[in-house]
C-alpha cells in the first residue's frame, strides 16, 4: 500500500508543479506572451533586370500579425497587403516584333519606360530572437502572391503574362517592441524569378520595408 501511495504521488508531482506558478515545468513553458495587431508602413522595392530602372522605389504596406513569445524567443505570422512601383526602362519586354505587336497597344510602346503597380498580399512567417532591452531580431521565408498589376500608362493590351502569380523571399530584420507598439526594419530578398515574359532574363526584388504595429493585447 504504501508503494502504491508513493507511486501516485510521484504522478501527481507533474500537475501540482503545473498548477503552482513558478514550480517545476511551468516555470519552464509558462508565460507566453501572444501578440495580436495591425500595422502599417512603407515599401521601397526595387526589381533587377535590364528591362526595368534601378532604384527602391516607395509603396505603402499594411496588414495584421499575430504571434508568440517567451522570454528571448518567438514566432510572428503576418498578413499583409502592398503595393508596389516598377518602373520600365525603355527595354522591350518581349523578344520578338511579332510578340510585341499583340502584347503592347503601340509598337512605339515597346520602348517607353512604363510605370507598374504591382499589388501583393504577403504572408512572412518570422523567428523571433531577442537582443536585449525591447530589441528583437527577426527572420524567416515570405510568399508573395500577386493580386494585380496596374499598367499606368496603358502600353500592354495585357499584364496577364508579365509577372508569375508568386514568388518566395527571404525575410531579415529588427523589431522594437515598445509597450503595445511594434517597429519594424526589414530587408527582405527575393528568391524567385517572377518574370513571367519571353525575356531570358531573371527579375528578382528586393525591398527595405519599415513599418509601425500596435497589439491589442
């Protein structure tokens, strides 16, 4: 009987550990702090190849996020909505004259530097790591995918064909967590090629994003 006894109260020495706060295992796994906000910020991306102009250009990003932390690390999702400038170099954009024709609405079009808003909706997934103070290092993958283009100066008859509906990129940055505001630096990398035209050439974005967030909780 008395080994029975002793045995069920080495069993119960994980519940009572978690039901006292700070004994045993939940000091371990407990608190979590969760975050759950919006946020709202800047874009300045810029997309290699020759056939567009060199330069961040600005664009305006906003979104919700929510994660997880505990002491010196954590986890960030987000949703986020962008829009995007590129613009054109004069490059045609498509091979041959005969594709030219049926893809620009002019053929002198081909060599006018365009502008193109690309709208986005972003999902970073982040790891968060704590530097000291409210200093947070931030990084992770991103999928992009796209929503629309809008051609502001109506040199295609269509955009359908001039970027691939997704990309995937590489998320690096800092975040100050200051009470129930958040501020965000990133740097974020693409890994894709997103040009979807008759080109060879490979177009990549990268991208300086600064943002202002606020958590409900």
């Amino acid at each position: 009987m008395k080994r029975i006894k002793l045995l069920a109260a080495i069993m119960c020495l994980p519940m009572l550990s978690m039901a006292q706060p700070g004994a045993g295992v939940a000091d371990k796994v407990l608190p979590v702090k969760v975050d759950i906000g919006v946020k709202v910020g800047a874009n300045f991306a810029n997309l290699n190849g020759k056939e567009w102009e060199s330069g961040y250009k600005p664009g305006l990003v906003a979104g919700i996020f929510g994660g997880i932390s505990r002491k010196r690390v954590g986890v960030t999702g987000e949703v986020l909505i962008s829009s995007i400038k590129y613009t054109g170099s004069g490059v045609n954009f498509y091979q041959s004259a005969k594709q030219s024709a049926l893809i620009y609405n002019n053929a002198a079009d081909s060599s006018k530097k365009g502008n193109f808003a690309v709208t986005y909706v972003h999902v970073p997934v982040l790891f968060n790591f704590k530097f000291g103070g409210p200093l947070w290092l931030q990084l992770g993958p991103m999928y992009s995918g796209v929503v629309g283009v809008n051609d502001k100066d109506n040199l295609l008859k269509s955009t359908t064909g001039l970027f691939k509906s997704g990309d995937v990129s590489g998320v690096l940055g800092l975040q100050l967590n200051l009470s129930k505001f958040r501020a965000n630096a990133r740097y974020i990398i693409g890994f894709s090629d997103v040009n979807a035209s008759s080109v060879t050439n490979s177009w990549k974005t990268r991208t300086v994003q600064l943002s202002l967030g606020y958590t409900f909780l």
